[in-house]
C-alpha cells in the first residue's frame, strides 16, 4: 500500500477507535476493514459513521484502496451496509455525503434509491453533496428484487 492509503488507514481507524474509547457501544456500527474473498486482501473499508441517531439516521461511508478500484468492491460494500441498516429496526433513513468531485463514488450510490437532499462543505473538505435513502424503501426493493428473482438484493 501506499503512504497516502496507509496514512488513511491510520487516520480513519484512530479516530474510531476515539470514537469506541468515548462510546462502546458504537462498536457494532463503525468502520471495519473490507476484505477480498478472493485473495484475502485488505480493499478498503466500510462502516457507518455511528450508531442511528434519535431520528433514526445512519450515515455510511466506504473507501477503496486505489489499486482495488473499478472493481466492483464500493458497489459491494454500500450494498452490505444498505442490507445492515435496513435489517435495524431503529434505522429510519441512511445518508451517504460525497464529495461534488468524487465522480466514482457519486457514480456508485446511482440506482441504490438515493436522492439529493442538499450539500455541505467547508474549507479543509469541500463541498459535499448529501443524498438520503428511507429504510423502508431499501427494504422494498430487496423484497421486490427477491420476488422477481433477480439476484441482486439492493441494488445495481
């Protein structure tokens, strides 16, 4: 890995560990590494943000290492944690904010039921644009795509 993958790395999984350290209770919903079932390589990582909060909103985020990209790893990443959140009886919507120049990620989330709801930004990030999903719609469409025998639960 490179120094920038490996500095992410470092970053992201430090900070939640913070985040464990200040709330045990988040542990089932952080961040975790995604593994290849191919090769067993770390591809990146996956997670919510926390726990839903009191309106039931979870946020996801997911990273793909750059050698893994283009692979269908993101894909199959936000499509496990569309399935967890909609499997909680206390998630009500899931929110995924993406940067307005990350056009594989924007491309990513197309045809998983998300709609733009606004953006936010700052300084040492950008502009993010927010997209929602309801719960209830992810849970519609698996049982749609299970009725049709389509194969694929959540999305493209």
């Amino acid at each position: 890995m490179t120094n920038v993958v490996c500095d992410r790395a470092r970053w992201i999984f430090g900070y939640r560990a913070d985040q464990l350290a200040k709330d045990p209770s988040a542990a089932p919903w952080i961040t975790r590494a995604a593994v290849s079932e191919l090769d067993g390589a770390v591809v990146g990582d996956a997670g919510f943000h926390g726990p839903p909060d009191e309106a039931g909103l979870v946020e996801v985020g997911y990273t793909v290492v750059p050698g893994y990209r283009r692979q269908g790893y993101a894909r199959a990443m936000l499509r496990a944690l569309l399935v967890r959140a909609a499997a909680e009886p206390g998630v009500m919507t899931v929110r995924a904010r993406i940067g307005s120049d990350n056009t594989a990620s924007l491309a990513t989330i197309a045809g998983f039921g998300f709609t733009r709801v606004g953006e936010h930004g700052n300084e040492r990030d950008g502009l993010a644009i927010v997209f929602e999903v309801p719960a209830d719609a992810i849970q519609a469409k698996r049982r749609t795509a299970s009725a049709d025998m389509a194969g694929d639960p959540v999305g493209p």
